[in-house]
C-alpha cells in the first residue's frame, strides 16, 4: 500500500463513498459501538482457542502439566455490566461533544454541533472540546461531520504505523504512573486481579484506567490529523494487539513473532508484568522499557580506591523498581 498505492485506491474510494452515504456512519456513536462490536468477536475468537488448546497457554508451558484446569472464564451474559461501565461514559462524551476531524471545515463541524456558524467563533482542533448547543430541536449531538473526501492507501498506513507507535509510548508513561502513584495504583490494581492471565482480563479495569485508555488511543489518532476511515481501521488493529498481549498464549503467529526479533513486547513479557508488576509497562513494543532499565541499572565507577554504585538517572525513590507488586497475589 506504500510502495505501490494505486493498487488499492479504487478500493478505498468505493468503500468510503458509501460509508459517506451511511447513517449509521455518520452517527456521533458509531466509534463506541463499533469498539464494542470489535471487541466482543476478537476477544471470544481468542478465549475460544485458550480453551480448546491447553498446549499453548503460558501455564501449561510453565508447569509442564497439560491437563492444567481452566481458570474461571465468565459468560456474556455475566459481562453485561462490564460492557455498561464502558459504553455509558463514552456515550456521554458523544452525544454531548462535537466531534472534530482533520480535513472537516469548522463550517461543517458547528452544523453538526447545532450552531451556526455565521455567529460562531469555534476551534477546529481537538485540543479545545466544544459542547453541543443543546436546544429543544436537537438535544443531544446524534452526527458527526466527515471529511468528503476519502484518505489515499498510503496516508492510512503511515497513519495507522505513527497513531500505534505514538500510543505505546504516551501510555508507557500512563502506565508507569499507575504503578508509581499511590492513587492511581490502587485503582490499576484490579487489573492484576487474577489467577491465570487469559484474553478476559484485557478488560478487567478500573473506570479510571478504562478512560485514559480510550483517552490515549483518541489523542495517538487526533495528534497526527488522521483520517476518519484510519480511526475505523485502527479499532481492530489496535484491540487485536490489547487482546493479544493479555492472551495468556504462546501463538506461533503473534505479533511478537511476526516482527522483527526484539521489538514487539508480546504476550509473554506481559504475562510477566502481570505475575511480578515491576517491569514491562510498554503495551506493544520494547523500546521504552528497555530504556528504563538501561537508567535504572547499577553502574559502577571507581573513586580514588573505592568502587561507587549509581543510577544513570536520579530516581528519588519514585521509579525505584520494586521487589513486590502494590496489590495482594491471588
């Protein structure tokens, strides 16, 4: 799609004319439902094939003992609060928020919000939020403005590659502070609430974790001006890989293993930062979490007759990496 775009252009077009005709497209909703929609099948597709083959968990491999019983895997319809707790605060953000995209004219964006846009003075950036003008006629905000005009093949790769890297950077360092801080630690504490780690605790999150996640993968998309039919495609891309990490699976064709030998961070590094909680906070790749310990690594120096130990950096105690997890072990 890079080296020769043509090829799938005529694709593209065709596909986003008639997503520019939908409703249902157009609807200021569509991204959570279509989230949710996305999860559900990655996530039952991935507990399907935990279950039915034992040979592959990172337990089983572990122990050694193959009839190693399941943990305990809820049912949809025990799940329906879960889904709830995520779907009500994201609703709330769209049906009261205009939703603002790179290459829609802030012409365009305050119809949408009920304004108009002769009297307005609106930003079109994301980085200043605008509330719907809530009226009788139009209470809620039900659609959102989209570009006219579809993206090429190229800009939707190198949009979807920089949206994914500039996430598992942003939240490395969201991650890093929900271990180090005392207040956010006892909320991300849930998540490492578990026996076996399996592709259900992708979603097993306190309210608060749930939307810097969602936060961080909005401001990955909007910092870079990406293109509407690019946040469709990288709802997939991107639960593909959070479900993926939390698998609980050695698979021979993950992500870690179809890149390069030391990038990706995969379902094994995380299943040890689940276990120990004192390293591995990069979701996808290693850069970021090699850096860390590369600062964090005794160094030794010679001074006069005496050997010195000392940090590349000063941690002052806060990203001191400790021996024990801030939660009890279940």
């Amino acid at each position: 799609m890079i080296t020769s775009p043509r090829i799938y252009q005529d694709s593209i077009d065709i596909i986003y004319s008639k997503l520019l005709k939908s409703s249902l497209y157009r609807a200021s909703s569509f991204e959570t439902f279509w989230t949710v929609i996305v999860y559900a099948i990655i996530e039952v597709s991935y507990v399907y094939k935990f279950g039915r083959n034992p040979q592959l968990r990172l337990a089983v491999l572990k122990d050694g003992v193959v009839t190693k019983p399941l943990p305990k895997l809820q049912r949809p319809a025990n799940r329906i609060k879960e889904g709830l707790t995520y779907i009500i605060p994201l609703l709330l953000m769209d049906l009261t928020m205009i939703k603002k995209f790179r290459g829609v004219s802030v012409h365009e964006m305050a119809l949408s919000g009920n304004y108009d846009s002769s009297t307005l003075s609106m930003s079109g950036s994301f980085l200043a939020p605008t509330l719907h003008r809530f009226t009788l006629g139009s209470p809620l905000q039900m659609r959102r403005a989209i570009p006219l005009t579809p993206p090429s093949s190229r800009q939707i790769v190198l949009q979807l590659a920089a949206s994914i890297l500039i996430y598992d950077t942003v939240f490395f360092f969201f991650h890093l502070a929900l271990h180090k801080l005392p207040l956010l630690s006892k909320a991300h504490g849930k998540h490492h609430k578990h026996g076996e780690i399996n592709p259900q605790i992708t979603n097993q999150l306190d309210i608060v974790e749930r939307l810097g996640l969602v936060l961080l993968a909005n401001f990955s998309l909007n910092i870079i001006g990406s293109h509407v039919l690019t946040r469709t495609l990288f709802v997939p891309m991107f639960i593909w890989l959070l479900v993926d990490i939390h698998s609980g699976m050695d698979q021979e064709w993950g992500y870690d293993k179809l890149l390069p030998r030391g990038w990706a961070a995969g379902s094994q590094r995380h299943s040890h930062h689940h276990q120990h909680g004192t390293k591995y906070y990069e979701p996808f790749f290693n850069w970021w979490d090699d850096a860390l310990e590369w600062a964090l690594r005794p160094q030794t120096s010679n001074d006069g007759d005496q050997q010195v130990q000392y940090n590349r950096i000063s941690t002052g105690g806060v990203l001191c990496l400790p021996s024990e997890p801030p939660w009890p072990r279940v």
